[in-house]
C-alpha cells in the first residue's frame, strides 16, 4: 500500500468516525429527553400516590362503624 492510499484510508475511516459519533450524540440527546419526561412523570406519580395514601390514613383515623 502507498503512502497515498493509507491516507485515503485513513481519511475515509475518519470521516465514517466522525459521522458515527454524530448520529450517537444525536440518539444520546434524545434519550435524555426521555428520560428527562419520564422523571418528571414519576415524580407526579409519587406525589399522587402520596396524595392518596394521606387520604386513605385520615379516613382509618376516624372511629369504626358501630357495626363491629
């Protein structure tokens, strides 16, 4: 191989390189937006089921049913 075709392999093998790191940072970007949404979505979840689990314990606070 010539000095010349290790360079334009070279070159091509970078280019490849270059384009590959792109559509990876690009893909890393989206899930992070994922991620981002679906942090938020469990955080409301949470508040909402500590919501309701407040709920449920001031309702075993009052006295029981004359029943029992």
């Amino acid at each position: 191989m010539s000095l010349e075709e290790r360079i334009n392999d070279l070159e091509s093998r970078l280019a490849f390189q270059d384009d590959t790191i792109n559509t990876l940072n690009d893909v890393l970007v989206a899930q992070q937006v994922v991620v981002e949404r679906l942090q938020l979505q469990m955080a409301a979840l949470i508040r909402r089921q500590e919501e309701m689990v407040g709920q449920f314990e001031s309702s075993e606070e009052e006295a029981p049913p004359p029943h029992y």
